[in-house]
C-alpha cells in the first residue's frame, strides 16, 4: 500500500474523523484556557505594582 491510499483510507472513516476533531478542539481549548489565565496573572501582576 503506498501512504496516500492509507491517508485515504483514514480520512474516509467518520469515527477517525470525529476523534480527530474532538482532539483537536480539545487542544485548542486548553490553549485558550491557558492564555487567558496566563494574560489574567499578568493583568493582576501590573496593577498590583501600581
């Protein structure tokens, strides 16, 4: 089999897909979670300091 048939095969079956996108919503949600808490720490840092 040569690797475009595989990728194919995969792209083609919904429960993949499906997996796919929770993974990666799932990703992109922790990412926003953390930088919002990350600029959230920040915000309080700077007006702590004032």
């Amino acid at each position: 089999m040569q690797p475009i048939d595989i990728i194919g095969e995969y792209i083609g079956d919904p429960v993949f897909v499906g997996l796919l996108v929770a993974i990666l919503a799932f990703v992109f949600f922790i990412y926003l979670f953390i930088r919002r808490t990350l600029t959230g720490f920040q915000e309080g840092v700077q007006k702590g300091q004032r």
